[in-house]
C-alpha cells in the first residue's frame, strides 16, 4: 500500500479562509501572492488547483511563505508546476512596491534553511530549456531520451504542439462531448439485436444483462492493465527514441500537460481501432460477444468521462471528490500507483491503492 500525503499542490491551507478582498475587487484584480520574495500571478490556475479554489481564499496580495512552509510538504512534481506561475522579474520589481498584507519575511527568517529544504518547498531546476515550445514536441522527444522519464513527469501548464503539419495536429485534440456522440450510437447497436429478441424472455433479459455488466468489470480490468503496463511502462535512459515518443503520444503528454482540455478523451477513430484489435479474438472465445462489447464500451465512456470530469468538474457528492483527490495525487505524487480512473477496484486487488487521509473540510473548485 501507498501512504497517502497530503494533496500535492501549489499552495496549500489546513483550513477554508475567507477572501479580505471585497466582491468587485476580488472580481477584477489577478489573483498574485508572494513566496520567498517572488511574485506568482495564480489567476488562470486557481480553478485547476487539485487542493480547491477555497484553500487559496484568504492569499490574494500576500506573502504565503511561513503558512505554506507549515503545509504539508508538496511534490517534486508540483513545486516544478508552481513555476508556471511566476511573474517576469521586471514586472515583479514594479509589483514589490505595492503593499502585500500579512507579509511573513520575519517568520521566514526565523526558520532555518534545513528544515525549509526537508519540507520540500524547493522549486526544482528547469529541464525545459531541453525542448522548444514552440516547435512540434513529438519529434524532439528522440533527443532527450535519456532525461526523458524524467522530464516528463514534470508537469507545466502551457500549450503544447504534438505535430508540425495542421491536419496532423487537429486529429490530436478532441473535445469531450465527441466521445458520447461518437459511442453512444455504437454501444446501442451493438446491443439491439440481442436483446430486442430477447425482451419478452425475462430469463434471457437478465443472463444478456449479467453478460453486459461482465462487459463493464472486463473494461475496468483492461483499463487498469492499459494503465498500468503500457500507459506507464518502464523508461529508463537507455529505452531508445521509438519507446519514448509512443509513449509521450499515448499517455506522456498528458502527464506534461495534464490542464490541456482538449487532450484528456481518446480521440474516437484511434479509439475505435483498438477496439477493433481487442475485440476480434476474445468473439471467438466469449459467449454473446456483441454484448459483452457494448458493456465494455459502456464502461469506456463512463471512464473517459469520469476523466475529464475530474480534471475540470467541480464535484460535491463524496465519492467524486474522493475519486478526484485519488486522480490527481496519480499526476502529482504517486505516478507509480493508483492506476484506476473509473474503480478503485483493481488497485486493491494488486495493492496499487494510494490512500487518502480525511479532510478536515469540504473542497470545492469554483
């Protein structure tokens, strides 16, 4: 079992604060902290917080130095995130004339600089002067293989290119409700027939139904094993440029770049592909092929939804919440564990399974 930390983030509080700064201030004005003297514009970030938008209440224009060093310490993989964030220096110099409340110089001078670094609130040396941003990053990943596993779990938030030509680039990017769309009249069809002939026999109805529902726990299985063993297959500095850029394609990328929306669904054509290639031997060796088929297909569609769900939802049941925390101390923490998206279930059965401390309050993202 995995040991859960706290949730690994940027900025962190053990408590909900309220905001100091008035309604239509707190509106218009950018959301801008300082940390040891640096200024970090969080306005585009505070709703992509994995600790909820209420745990930065209380931080706009101050210095959150002592209090984040108090937190719980944070990821290597967010403090290289919180990067992303930081003001150009010119336009912090003009900033640090502005007042900043609560300043906590004082309280940071106090401590000493060992315990600041076992805290791990250290921003990480960049790796991305390897790679040019504005270039397609797919065929650069062949020159930087043997920093690659490396580089990619560093997470940034910034737009990323895959391919050079357009046609090549737009097949990359799809927006979630393409996914329903596209599946929804798939899994139908390929359920109508049987069971169209098998409504009147209620001991038919319910053996199509268990073979739909086996269809269902057979994706969770294949989505975990996908995860787990391709999605994050082993990387070491001599895996060679071919293993490294399959694997920025399929899964790298979103790890690099896990706030890019229109990259967290499977496109549907290479989705309906590998459906393809799975489904053709297992009709040979299972009983009601075509059902078995749509419940998994089913099950799909619920996972990517789910996915992108917590990554941009704002859930409030319990369970969603716990699901999202779990989903993103897999990005930000425990990147070798905690495969599941759509179930816990296989991660406790081969004790992958990060656990998770209470919470002390509700958290929310809007």
């Amino acid at each position: 079992m995995v040991a859960e930390i706290e949730v690994p983030t940027c900025v962190t509080a053990t408590k909900s604060i309220d905001m100091d700064l008035p309604k239509k201030d707190e509106a218009n004005e950018k959301f801008i902290v300082k940390y040891r003297q640096q200024l970090y514009d969080l306005s585009e970030f505070m709703h992509k917080h994995p600790g909820g938008i209420n745990t930065l209440k209380g931080l706009n224009r101050t210095d959150m130095t002592a209090r984040f060093m108090k937190a719980p310490p944070h990821s290597d993989a967010a403090m290289y995130l919180m990067k992303e964030y930081k003001i150009d220096s010119n336009v912090a110099a003009h900033n640090t004339k502005q007042s900043f409340a609560g300043t906590d110089q004082q309280d940071t001078r106090q401590r000493p600089r060992e315990t600041e670094d076992k805290n791990n609130n250290q921003l990480d040396e960049s790796m991305e002067h390897l790679v040019d941003w504005s270039k397609a990053m797919l065929p650069q990943i062949a020159n930087i293989t043997n920093c690659y596993d490396e580089w990619v779990h560093k997470p940034v938030d910034r737009p990323l290119r895959l391919f050079g030509p357009w046609y090549l680039e737009m097949c990359t990017k799809t927006p979630w409700w393409l996914v329903p769309t596209f599946w929804i009249p798939v899994i139908f069809q390929c359920a109508r027939q049987e069971f169209s002939s098998a409504w009147q026999d209620d001991s038919q109805l319910l053996v199509l139904t268990g073979y739909l529902l086996f269809g269902v726990l057979l994706w969770t299985l294949l989505e975990y094993t996908l995860h787990r063993w391709v999605f994050h297959v082993k990387l070491r500095s001599n895996s060679g440029p071919f293993l490294c850029t399959f694997h920025f394609m399929i899964h790298g990328l979103h790890h690099k770049v896990p706030f890019d929306p229109m990259r967290l669904v499977f496109p549907p054509l290479p989705g309906a592909v590998l459906a393809t290639i799975i489904y053709t031997p297992l009709s040979y060796v299972l009983l009601h092929p075509r059902v078995v088929l749509s419940g998994a297909l089913l099950g799909y569609l619920c996972y990517d939804m789910m996915h992108y769900y917590l990554h941009y939802g704002n859930p409030s049941a319990r369970a969603f919440i716990h699901m999202k925390r779990y989903h993103f101390h897999h990005h930000f923490s425990h990147q070798t564990s905690g495969y599941g998206i759509s179930s816990p279930l296989w991660d406790v059965v081969f004790n992958t399974r990060i656990r998770l401390r209470k919470l002390r309050y509700q958290l929310r993202w809007t």
